[in-house]
C-alpha cells in the first residue's frame, strides 16, 4: 500500500491544490491573528513600565491629602516619591480661554523618577513653571515663553511654558506638568492613579491598613494585564472570523475530497479485487490526507508569519512605530495554526473517506448516481427542517426578548437547517435560474444546467462555502449601514450644529460674512440675542434660534424650533432640575417663568424662540453663529480656521465635527475590517467552486467529449463550462443575500432596538450589487482552466478516458 499511496499522491497533486490553499489560508489566518495581537499588546504595554522603572514600590488608594504627606515625608527622609494622578482645571494664556477643563498633573522633583519625553525646552524644575504636552500645545496653539493660567478663584497658579512633553503610548499622560509644589495648590480636586517610591522607607508604607502598597515590578504586571484584557478582546474578534473561514475551508475540502474520492471509486474497488482489505485503502487515503495538511499547514504558517510582518511594517510606517511592539506570537499560537489545520482537513476528509470505501468492490465497479430519494436523503431532508423551525422561533424569541444569545443559536440552527436542505433547494434553484439563462444561452444553458444539478449532493457542496460566505457578507453590510444610519440619527440630534461662536458682548458686523467665505463652510447664520440671567447663575448669552435654518442644522433637534415659553439650556448650566420642570430668565428687570429642555451642541448659548425673546428684550446685537460644515472638510483645519476669526470677535467656538469624524472613522474601520475578513472567507468559497467545476471536467471527460463528437463545438463547451460555474456562484449569492438580509434585519429588531427605537433598516444596494456582480464574475473566472482543459481535449482522445 505504500507504493500506492505514493503513486496516488503523484498523480492526484493537481486535485488537492484547492483544498491545499484552503487549508493555507485558514491557517495563515490564525498565525496573523496572533501576530497582530501579539503586536498590539507590546506595542500597547511597552512604555507601562517607565513611570515605574525606578521605584521600589507603589502605593495606590489614596487621596490628594494622603498623597502630599507620602510625598513630604520621603522628602525629609531622603527617599524619592512622585504622584500620578490629575487634577481638572480652567486654563488661560494671556486673555484667552483654552479651556474649562485640561488636565494638570505633576513632573517628579527627582530626576530619576522622571520620565516623559522631551521634544523642546526642559521638564520644570522650580515653581511657576509648567510643561505642555506636544499635542495639547498644538490644539491650543501654546508655545515656549507663553505664560499660562491655571485654576479659577483663589486656586490659581500661573507659570511660564519651558518645555514641550511627550506622552508614550500607554503611560499616564496629562495636559499640563508642574512642580509637586505647584500642583499641591490643586490638592482638594486632585485625583491619585498611585504614588510611586523609592528609598529605604519603602518598607513602612504598607503599615497603613488602608494603602494598597505593592512591589513596583508587581504592579507593572497588573496594568499590563488590564491593558491586554481589551488585545485579547480584539485576538478573540479575529479568531471569530478565522473560524468562520475554517468552518468554509472545511466545506470546501470535505467537497473536494468527496468528488475526488468518488472519481476514485473504481480505483478502490480494483484495489480491493485484488487483495487490498477496506482498512488498507481507508488508512491509505486518510494517509494522503495527512500528508497534504502537515505540508499546508507548514505553507500556511510560513505565510502567515510573513504577511503577519508585512501588515505590521505598514502599520508602523502609515501611523506611528510605537503603536505596534515586536510582532512575535507565543508559540502555542504556532501549535494551534499547526493543530487547527490537521485537525480541519482530517475531519474534512474523515466521512469522503468513510463513504468512499464503503461499498463492496462489485458495487463500486458499476456507475451510480447519487439521489437524495434514499432513506439518508429523507431523514437529512427531515433534520433540516426541523432546524429550520427551531432556529425561527429562537429568532422570534430573541426579537421579543432582545436577547443576543438566542439570536446567535437560532441563526446557527437555521442555517444548518437550511445548509441540510441544500440537495432539495440549491437544485432547484438552480433550474429555475437555469430555465432564464437558457433562453438567453440556448443549448450551453440547457446542458449546463443539467450538469448542475445532475449530482444535487455535490451541488448543494459546492455552493455552501460561497452560500455561507456572501450570508456573513450581507448581514454585516446591512448591519453596519443601518448601524451608521442610526448612529448618524442620533448624532444628528445630539449635535445638531457642526460649529457655533457663542460671545457674551455684541459680535462684529463683518463676522458672518467671513465665516460664510471661510473655505469648508457650506453656510452659516447669525443669532440675534442679549445677556440674561437663569436662576440666579449669573450672566448667560440668550439667543433666539434661527427663522430658517434647514441649510444649517442637522437633524430635528428640539433646539431648532423652540416653543414659545420655552427654554433650551446646554448641559453643563443646569445643576438641579427644578422641580416644576421651568426656570425663571431674567433680561434687564423683565422676568418670566420658561419650560426648561437640556441637551448640547450648539455652544454655550441658552436658546428661546424668537417671540420668547422679544418678550424679555427690546433691543437685541448678534451674540451667536452657527455654521454648517461641508462633509469632506478636514474638521481640525476648519475650526483652526474658524477659531483665528472667532478669538478676535471675543466668541468661544465649538465644534461637533471631531466627535462626528471620531465616530465616522471608527465605522470606516470596522467596516473595512470585517468586509476584508469575511471577504477571505468568500475567496475560499469561490476557490471551491473553482475547484469542483475542474474536477467535474475531469470526471466528464468521456461525456464531453461525446458530445464534441455529437457536434457540439469548443465555443458552445466552453460556453456551457463557463454557464454551469455562473449559475453555482449566482444562485449562491442570490440566496445568501435573501437569507443575510434576513438575519440582519432580526439582528437589527434584536440589539439595536434597544438603545434606539424602529431603527431603520437601510439596504446599501450598491454594494449588494457589488457582491453579486463580484460573485457571478469570479464564477466565470473559475471556468477558465477547467474549460481550457476541456476544449483543448480532442473528442477522439477523450473518449478514450477512463
């Protein structure tokens, strides 16, 4: 049997390349997988370590106070200590507001505790100096010499900027970094991440029953490990898709080996005639099997180990070399990419086998067909429907209980239903397609389509890799478009102006004109208004909300159109909520009682109606802009832009656009992210197709050629070749598509009608078409070698074939 098996592999290598390079691509799919999360999670823990580096030992629990008193008293010992930790507070360079709410922390007076990078001037060394981060000096256009103002009230220390910092990724980074001396002004409001020390005293820290005091190496230990929970999360998402891509290489090399080893039936019968026992082919052909995954499954490793470095160099070269650390994987990932790819193809391979060798030699001798009209045919028709019912009213269950569970276990149960149902649906289907192109096609159609479903069990095979692929596909696609749909909704009312210019004095003439020309700007508007007082609170700019507006605002925002007798109020002015719902406003001796209405994003204005507003004011000056931002406008340059006219008109400006973008972006992201994965999915699947038209070619090599004979020409073969490979791939893609908008749609009733009320569905029809487009081509693509095969054969040669 060895000379056997090595014959059997000469001669059949060309058959197994399919399902080789499925078997690479799901393995190489796990080897990147550990890569990109082994580089993740270095690239994110690296720079943990460095406020640490020199400590003996941390000391966390502790409040402002507590903090000081460790800090002093090393400090009269002789030790070292330094506190990480912030506190929230105003800042101002010169009259110019940054903003209400920066973070403040401390440099360590010891050199050997400091840590952060300096990109110009130096770290401070005495009081009133003060160091900014890099990125915070940008937003805030903070330089060198600028003198800033931190804190409000009696709490307030200025300092002279002499130095620019950078933060490594990772490490506990604030705005602004002062002497302790200065941030102990701030102690009341200061919030302690840890105090790090050094020293002798280390030791009597931890008397205080109350402080958490740990080695420091102890304690770098524990931030990595809460920093790698969310890796691991992310190595988890990914191994989600490496499963679904082995879960289609399973379908693709189970399809392959069954049609391979049907082929081969009158081999293994000849083997059996003359001597071989059922257990010396069934070892022989499991061997073959072993052989082609060990060898696979090394090229997957060796691949994905190369492009797992490839995707790292790029992603350090397009973003920053500090976001992804060495990209060595443990090796258990390397066992498990090499465990996963023997185990995929022997079970794979385990039934083909089992029902290759099966028959007596006699029976496998004679021709058959395969016919779903068989007690198996029956009970698989039976079991798939019971499926199907179980797995819809599991999803109705989880649409009435928003439940994500059931709704993963009813979409699981179905499918396999319906992927048991496949020799009874795909076939028929498929002759229904059949029937339209036929008409189009003529005789290539008619005898394609009979190729198709002649074999309904390998048709129902071949069409479930790419059935299962474009399912996933669909899903996620209307799942995401009705996500950002709903997202964009919600943004629409949260932040309903893109940029507003909010001024507590009378605005310039000339203001609006130039922000209507600043480049980016589609329109804008001014808002009449005056200064009111709301509750007591002191003075508040009141604007009255615009006429007409629709150019302007996004969404139907309460803020919009205000009630007459109503307020709107930004978040950060209401404290209390009165009881009665109303507040009393205020404009130079005029008072009335206005509903109130809370939200943001439209600056620090209270809004009213316009008539609510001539009510309390005779006269009023433009207090407020609003502008309307062009959708494909950089959001960082036009509020630089708008904020240079904005700080000479004495008016605040707010921008929603980062927050909008931030939120586009991580869409974008994972948008791009899982389409690319389940797009490998999708390449295995049409691989298959690939695959099983060529070695139907092979097996139909005498009926091909008979019917060359029968005069049938090469363009009439290679049209009916290149029809039988469109009607697998669209029939597939037309039914995952009916049935992943489905899931999509119970997905979307399921979890996302719960933090958003009738979300809408939205189909993205263009890049639905798209997938079928895309899927019918790459069906006409995998007909090309099998064809080229088949007409190039000559019909007196092929029907010489055995």
């Amino acid at each position: 049997m060895r000379t056997v098996l090595l014959a059997s592999l000469r001669t059949h290598t060309r058959r197994y390349v399919a399902a080789a390079v499925a078997i690479v691509i799901g393995v190489a799919f796990v080897v990147v997988t550990g890569m990109l999360s082994a580089s993740a999670r270095t690239g994110m823990t690296a720079s943990v370590g460095l406020p640490y580096a020199e400590a003996d030992v941390v000391v966390t629990g502790l409040d402002g106070a507590e903090a000081r008193a460790i800090v002093r008293a090393a400090a009269g010992r002789g030790d070292r200590a330094a506190v990480l930790g912030f506190a929230t507070e105003r800042a101002r360079v010169e009259d110019r507001l940054l903003a209400d709410n920066v973070s403040v922390g401390a440099v360590a007076d010891d050199e050997r505790l400091r840590w952060q990078e300096v990109r110009e001037g130096r770290l401070p060394d005495a009081p009133s100096e003060v160091a900014v981060d890099v990125n915070a000096a940008k937003s805030d256009r903070v330089g060198l010499g600028d003198t800033v103002r931190l804190g409000s009230g009696d709490r307030v220390v200025e300092a002279e900027v002499v130095g620019l910092v950078d933060t490594p990724s990772a490490a506990p980074g604030t705005d602004f970094l002062l002497t302790f001396a200065d941030l102990e002004t701030f102690v009341d409001g200061l919030w302690v991440d840890s105090v790090v020390y050094a020293g002798p005293g280390a030791g009597s820290l931890g008397q205080r029953t109350d402080r958490d005091v740990v080695p420091a190496a102890e304690h770098v230990q524990e931030v990595q490990a809460s920093i790698t929970r969310g890796v691991d999360v992310l190595a988890a998402m990914l191994l989600v898709f490496a499963a679904i891509a082995l879960f289609v290489s399973v379908l693709v090399i189970a399809n392959t080996f069954t049609i391979l080893f049907a082929q081969r039936a009158r081999d293994f019968a000849l083997l059996r005639c003359v001597g071989a026992t059922r257990r010396q082919v069934l070892r022989s052909v499991r061997v073959e099997a072993l052989v082609l995954a060990v060898v696979a499954s090394v090229v997957g490793v060796v691949a994905g180990t190369v492009l797992g470095l490839a995707i790292v160099a790029v992603v350090r070269q397009v973003v920053a070399d500090d976001v992804m650390g060495t990209a060595l994987p443990s090796p258990t990932w390397y066992v498990a990419a090499l465990a996963t790819g023997l185990v995929v193809t022997l079970v794979a391979a385990w039934l083909p086998t089992r029902r290759a060798t099966a028959a007596d030699p006699l029976s496998a001798l004679r021709p058959h067909d395969v016919d779903v009209r068989t007690t198996a045919g029956r009970v698989r028709v039976a079991l798939g429907l019971v499926a199907v019912a179980g797995g819809c009213a599991l999803l109705a269950f989880a649409i009435a209980s928003h439940e994500v569970v059931p709704m993963l276990a009813g979409g699981i149960a179905s499918f396999s239903g319906l992927l048991l149902l496949g020799p009874v649906l795909v076939p028929a289907a498929v002759r229904l397609v059949g029937a339209g192109v036929t008409r189009l096609t003529g005789t290539p159609g008619r005898i394609a389509t009979g190729n198709a479903v002649r074999n309904p069990r390998r048709t129902a095979a071949t069409t479930a890799s790419l059935l299962v692929g474009v399912t996933l596909t669909t899903a996620v696609l209307i799942g995401l478009a009705s996500s950002r749909h709903t997202v964009e909704e919600e943004m629409d009312q949260q932040y309903p102006v893109d940029l507003t210019m909010t001024a507590d004095a009378p605005l310039a003439d000339d203001l609006l004109a130039d922000v209507r020309a600043t480049e980016g700007v589609l329109d804008a508007v001014e808002l009449p208004g005056t200064t009111a007082e709301v509750d007591g609170q002191g003075p508040v700019t009141l604007v009255a909300a615009p006429v007409d507006a629709t150019d302007v605002l996004r969404g139907t925002s309460g803020v919009a159109s205000p009630e007459p007798g109503s307020i709107w109020l930004p978040d950060g002015l209401v404290t209390d909520w009165p009881e009665d719902g109303r507040v009393t406003v205020s404009v130079e001796g005029r008072t009335r009682r206005l509903s109130l209405n809370t939200g943001e994003g439209w600056g620090d204005a209270a809004v009213v109606a316009p008539a609510t507003l001539a009510r309390l004011a005779d006269s009023t000056t433009p207090r407020a802009v609003w502008a309307r931002a062009d959708d494909a406008t950089d959001p960082e340059d036009l509020a630089g832009d708008l904020d240079a006219l904005a700080v000479p008109a004495g008016a605040d400006l707010v921008s929603a656009l980062g927050e909008r973008d931030w939120v586009d972006l991580q869409l974008d992201v994972i948008t791009g992210t899982v389409v690319g994965l389940l797009g490998i999915a999708v390449v295995i699947a049409l691989i298959g197709i690939g695959n099983t038209l060529g070695l139907s070619v092979l097996e139909r090599g005498r009926e091909n050629a008979l019917l060359r004979a029968l005069g049938l020409t090469r363009r009439q073969l290679r049209g009916t070749l290149a029809v039988e490979g469109l009607l697998l791939s669209l029939v597939a893609t037309v039914v995952g598509v009916v049935v992943g908008t489905a899931y999509a749609w119970v997905a979307l009733r399921t979890m996302v009608d719960v933090v958003a009320d009738d979300a809408a569905m939205v189909l993205p029809w263009g890049q639905l078409l798209l997938v079928v487009v895309v899927a019918g081509l790459a069906g006409l693509a995998s007909s090309v070698l099998p064809t080229r095969r088949a007409v190039r054969t000559a019909p007196a040669a092929g029907l010489g074939m055995d």
